[in-house]
C-alpha cells in the first residue's frame, strides 16, 4: 500500500488565513490521506498546537510538524529540526541548512521556481538539500513543471503538497511513500527519497484517495 501524506499545510497559526487546524484535520482523514504535515510559516513552534490533536486523531491520521522557513535566499520545507533555535528569520540558506543537517532534519524548497518567494536555480548549486518539492498545490502547473524537471536533472526526489490555507485545498497535492511513515521513521523516509509527488488537479471532480 501507498502511503499519502500531504507535507505542506498552514492554519491560522500561519498568521495569513483563518483556517482552524482541527477542520483541516478532520478534512485529511475525510479525503483518505495517512497524514499531513502542519509547516506553518516562519516559526516551528507554530504549530505546536496541534499535538493534541496528534492525541486525539491518532487512530485516524499522522498529525507531522515541520516549518516553512523563509530564507534569505527563498522558502525551504524544514523537518526534524527546530529552526526557532536560530533565533533569527530570513538566516541565510546555507546557515539553515547547517543548522538543520546538524539536527539531524531535512530541508526541502518549497515552490522552487514560484516567483519572488523561491530559490529558483539556486537550488543546482546549493549544498545539503534532500529533495524538492515537485507538486505544489498553490502553483502553476509550469512552476511544477519547473520544479520537477530541476529534480530529475540533480537525481533527487521530488515531494507533493497542497500549500494548503483551507481545509478545502488539502491534499490538492500530496507524497507517495512507498512504505508506512510512522512518527519514528518519518526523517529516515524523507532522506531515503522513496516517494514522489502527487497532483490530482489533474483529475476532475470530488476525490477520494485509496
């Protein structure tokens, strides 16, 4: 079985929408997804809220916790590590991912080839990352299509992910695993790059993931 988490979620807490956390949840497991990851904007501890609900859905769904830092040079999806530690925003990308491979995380770029937020072709030459992020539900599909293709040219895995900020729109794009993450695992399953992104955009009407 395909495990399907999407990795790229915001709520209120994000600061930009109004999205309650627990409704984005419970959208998740009404859609069928194994999990999703809350990667609030700017600060991990964000999305500390939603431990609870970890607790509280944890027959139904995997509730992760990641952060979308903005660095100098552009977004990046960070897991595993506590970027608040830095004590500073927009820290320069190569100190971010110092800082993350030395807490034992990963960093992935978000929407690299969105314009004004994004590394771009930066992410060619750039030292450390883990992969990047294919499918973005937020994108056009030519900023995906970017993306993707600048993954298959470095040989790294690319992830999926709604860029939720509603509950309506996740798991717009999602990650395929070709294992079951657990709370454990999920940083070993990011490194090893046994995945890929997921747009159902591209299918027409009310979805359902199997």
């Amino acid at each position: 079985m395909k495990f399907k988490i999407d990795l790229h979620v915001h709520s209120k807490y994000s600061t930009d929408n109004d999205a309650d956390p627990e409704e984005t949840v419970l959208r998740a497991i009404e859609l069928g997804l194994h999990g999703i990851a809350f990667t609030e904007h700017y600060y991990y501890g964000a999305s500390e809220t939603v431990e609870v609900l970890k607790e509280k859905y944890r027959d139904s769904i995997m509730i992760f916790r990641g952060v979308e830092f903005s660095t100098a040079e552009g977004h990046c999806l960070v897991f595993g590590a506590d970027t608040d530690k830095l004590g500073i925003k927009y820290a320069p990308l190569a100190d971010v991912i110092r800082f993350v491979s030395k807490a034992g995380g990963v960093a992935i770029p978000s929407h690299p080839y969105r314009p004004g937020t994004s590394l771009g072709d930066l992410v060619h030459s750039v030292k450390g990352i883990h992969g990047l992020e294919g499918y973005n539900g937020a994108n056009m599909h030519a900023f995906n299509v970017k993306a993707i293709d600048a993954a298959k040219i470095l040989k790294m895995p690319y992830t999926g992910g709604s860029d939720a900020h509603a509950p309506r729109e996740v798991g717009s794009c999602y990650t395929e695993f070709d294992e079951a993450a657990t709370y454990e695992n999920f940083i070993d399953l990011l490194r090893a790059g046994n995945y890929r992104g997921v747009d159902t955009r591209k299918i027409s009407g009310m979805l359902k993931f199997s």
